[in-house]
C-alpha cells in the first residue's frame, strides 16, 4: 500500500482534472455541511427503516408460504440474508471509505470508516448467529468449519481487528492510517465469501438471488427478503449518519485540548 | 383464536428456531441504535462542556 501513501494527490493541484464524483466527495468533506445534510436525512431514513421493517415482517412471517423443503424454518432466511448482505455491504463501504481517507486525507471518509465498522460488525454477528440457528434444524448442528462459514467468521474478525486498531494509538492519525491499511487488506475476503460456496464443496446452499441468469426464488419469498434487505439498508444508513456526527463532535474536542496543551 | 396463535408461535415445530433469530435480531440492532444515540448525545454535550468552559475562561 506504500505507493499510495507516497503518492498524495491534493485538492489544489490545477493539473488534476476532477470528475464531478470527486468534488462530490470534496464537497462532503467540510464537517458543518455534512452535518447539515445529515440532519436532514436522518428523519426520512428512519422512518424508511420502520416502514419497510413493518412491511417487510408482515409479508415474511404472514403471506409468505412454508418451503416445500425447508418448512417454516425457511422465515430465518428473511433476517439471516440480509444481515450477511449487509456484513458484506458496510465492509465495502468501509473499505472505500479507508481508502478515500488514506489517498486523499479526507476527514470525513476516515469517520465514516470507523462509524462503519461496529455496524458492519453486527450485521455480521447476527448472519452468523442465525445463521447457527438456521442450520440446526437443517443440517443437524449449529456449525461446521466450511467455507462460507468459515469466511464469514474471517469478515467478522476482520471488523474487531480494525475496532481493536483504530482505538489502539494515542495519536488517532496513526490508529486511522493502520486500520485504513487493514480495512483494504480485507477486502480480499469479500469475494471469498460471495464465492465460496461455488469455489468450494459446501454445506451451505448456494446464492438464489444474486447470481447469474437472475433470482430462481419465488416472488412471494423474494418480495419480504428485499424488503427486509432495503430496510437493513436505511438502518445502516440512518445509524451510520448519527454515528458520524458523534465523530464529527469527538474530533472537535480533541482538537480542541490539542489546542490548549499546545497553546 | 388462541389456538391460532398457538400454532404461529410454533411454526410447525421450528419456533424454537425461529423466534431467537428474530428477536436477537430486533435486540442487536435496537441496542447499536441505542448506543449510537446515547455516543451521539454525550460527545455533544461534552463538546458544548468544553466551549463553556472555554468562554468562562476569556
């Protein structure tokens, strides 16, 4: 990653033509006007999350039919998918975040980073944990050392690992740039787990929605996983948000004591 | 009516199942919300803390 660090581009540079996705980005990274934006999506993404949370249980545990193979234990799919979509979602996010902070020293991408990770943690722990409870019923036990698993249980020692060092070093720069660095070298796991259970002999079933040739789930299952998926997506997006703003504010103050040791 | 809901709860025998993935579920995600709030409360209010005593000191 050594190349990057050494190759910073600034902002001021006349030379570098920015496309319009860069100043967007550029244009976010002022800490009052990222406030002021958050406080007005905050309202409409939580109330997308009761909605769509409200939709999306009715449809999974009233309308929706029993499996002809799985029975009712099919209805852990509806909080058991979206939670690994997720996991999977908010360790991308946090990457790209990472890497933005690390290139090109953007405030806010490195706090979204670090808002990321303990939701992404979470949506992990509970694909893994319902995933336990899916698979007893199903294959006789709460867990096997196979691939998907396996990697999924990487993703989630991948996020503490980055927790862990983000929070380690006094000076927060150097905890933001080494679990930057971490964050990016997980991301090879990503694929890992999406494939994994095509690459290798697995117990647990392959994808039905994401994969090529389109879903090969019925309407009446996929309707409540989609939109359990989209309101675990306003969730994110909502706590995500709220958390930032709190990293907005704990920067401040340390800033802010910097300032008065140093005078 | 009550058998009714009896047989929901049991989800053809899987409720044992079931349930604890919902509601661990609805408990993970209620208590990030709650923490998230109260990090979000704190670090204001400790940063308006600090500007007072700031401008006490002027």
């Amino acid at each position: 990653m050594s190349w990057i660090i050494l190759v910073p581009r600034t902002k001021k540079d006349p030379k570098v033509n920015e496309s319009s996705a860069m100043k967007r980005i550029d244009w976010l990274a002022n800490p009052a006007r990222f406030q002021r934006l958050s406080r007005r999506v905050r309202p409409v993404a939580a109330w997308l999350t009761v909605g769509l949370l409200a939709a999306g249980l009715y449809l999974g545990l009233f309308q929706s039919p029993a499996d002809y193979q799985q029975s009712e234990t099919v209805r852990i799919m509806y909080v058991h998918v979206p939670a690994a979509w997720m996991g999977l979602f908010c360790y991308v996010s946090m990457a790209v975040a990472a890497g933005v902070g690390l290139i090109w020293r953007h405030p806010v991408a490195d706090l979204a980073a670090k808002a990321t990770a303990p939701i992404g943690a979470s949506f992990t722990f509970l694909a893994l944990v319902t995933g336990s409870l899916w698979g007893k019923p199903m294959w006789g036990t709460y867990w096997v050392w196979d691939a998907r698993l396996t990697s999924m249980l990487v993703l989630l020692f991948f996020y503490l690992g980055y927790i862990a060092l983000v929070n380690a070093f006094d000076d927060p720069a150097r905890g933001t740039k080494m679990s930057s660095i971490l964050a990016l070298v997980g991301v090879i796991n990503v694929p890992i787990v999406k494939f994994s259970v095509e690459w290798w002999y697995t117990l647990h079933q392959s994808a039905s929605v994401v994969k090529a040739g389109g879903p090969s789930i019925h309407p009446s299952m996929l309707w409540p996983l989609l939109l359990m998926a989209f309101a675990y997506t306003t969730y994110y997006i909502w706590i995500l948000l709220l958390r930032i703003d709190g990293e907005i504010a704990a920067t401040k103050i340390r800033a802010a004591r910097m300032r008065q040791v140093h005078g | 009516m009550m058998e009714s809901i009896s047989t929901f709860l049991n989800m053809g025998g899987h409720g044992v199942f079931i349930w604890p993935s919902y509601l661990l579920s609805a408990l993970v995600l209620i208590l990030l919300l709650v923490f998230s709030l109260n990090f979000r409360k704190n670090m204001e209010a400790a940063l308006g803390a600090f500007r007072d005593e700031k401008d006490a000191h002027k």
